[in-house]
C-alpha cells in the first residue's frame, strides 16, 4: 500500500470486477438505442481518465468519446470551491444519446454544472455514470443511472482520483492519511 493512504476502500481486484459489471448494465440499457451514430460517452476529465479506459473495452456498443474538463478543487483542498468549465466539450453531441462519465458524485456541482451543458448542446437523451457516489452528500437533484460504489464520506485517491493532481495512478482506490491534505 502507498504509504500516504490511511487504508484501502477498494482494490484493483474489485474495481475490475464492478467495471465489468458496469460494462454489461450500460449495454444491456442501451442496446435497443444504438442508431447509426452510436452512444457519445462524454467523460469529465481528469479524474475519469482511468475508468474511461476500462469501461469502454467492457462495452461492446457503437460509440464515440467526448472530453470535456471541469474543475472542482482550487489548490491544496479538499473542500470544492464550486465547479468551472475549463475546457468546453469537443465533440458534437446534438441529437445523440450521450452517456456522462465522472470519477465521483460527491456535492454535484460538477455533473450539474456539464449536465446543462449537454442539455444547451442539444443532447437526445442524457444517463450519468459515476464510479463512486457518496449518499451522504449527493443532493436530491442530480441522480447517476449508474453506480460503481457508494462509499462513506471520507477523501479517496488512486484509479484517477487525485489529491492535488496527485496520486491518481494508484491502482487501487484508498483514504488519503488526514496529514497529507489541508480540508
Ligand atoms: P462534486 O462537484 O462535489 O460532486 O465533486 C465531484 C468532483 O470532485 C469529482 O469529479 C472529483 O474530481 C472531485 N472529488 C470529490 N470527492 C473526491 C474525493 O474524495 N477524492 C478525490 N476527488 C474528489
Ligand atoms: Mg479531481
């Protein structure tokens, strides 16, 4: 284990396994759906980077890939200041079904924030995937159609997620030792 974790949450054993899972609930969802242009997953980067990359080779689906940054952390804290674009959508997703990729649903703003931006783009329909979710903290108004893991409210870094920009190529996804962030 990285010395800066407190512990492991989730290991790669079963974030490979859950991806595979996801993989097969998203197909199964839309597989009458695929017209000729296919799904358009649209991933909010950094943090999805990684689940991106293992998700889509479990989904055997006509797709495109969409990136679009956002950022939600200002400097060294863990506490979100509010989300801003920082590089806008670039692919067209006008008239497509559009499949929306985060790391974590944590207080929402995030996915608020690119979920009206789909919606401005002209979006067919609009599902919001998430690798993890924190009940305790996701507001009423933004639901993800599906979940990886819901976990309990601590700070988590590793398979993308990062503290800082670091830590996001840990394999396994683990709490950040209450020393090495300022809240
Ligand atoms: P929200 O906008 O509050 O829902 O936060 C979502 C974004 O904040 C995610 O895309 C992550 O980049 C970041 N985030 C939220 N919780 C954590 C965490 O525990 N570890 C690392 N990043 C997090
Ligand atoms: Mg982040």
């Amino acid at each position: 284990m990285h010395p800066d974790l407190d512990r492991i949450l989730i290991s790669r054993e079963q974030i490979a396994q859950r991806v595979r899972e996801l993989g097969g609930e998203i197909a199964e969802q839309y597989r009458h759906q695929e017209g000729p242009e296919g799904l358009t997953l649209v991933t909010i980067l950094s943090g999805s980077v990684i689940f991106l990359a293992d998700l889509i080779r479990e989904l055997p689906l006509r797709m495109k890939i969409g990136l679009i940054t956002v950022s939600s952390y200002h400097g060294a804290t863990t506490q979100t200041r509010g989300s801003v674009l920082v590089s806008d959508l670039n692919v067209e997703v006008a008239g497509q079904h559009v499949l929306l990729i985060d790391d974590i649903l944590d207080t929402g703003g995030t996915l608020r924030l690119v979920r009206q931006r789909l919606a401005d783009a002209g979006a067919r329909s609009l599902r919001i995937c998430v690798l993890l979710r924190k009940p305790s903290r996701a507001p009423a108004d933004v639901a993800a159609d599906f979940v990886g893991f819901d976990i309990e409210d601590a700070f988590v870094v590793g398979y993308g997620l990062d503290y800082n920009d670091h830590y996001r190529n840990l394999p396994d996804i683990g709490v950040l030792r209450r020393e090495f962030y300022a809240s």
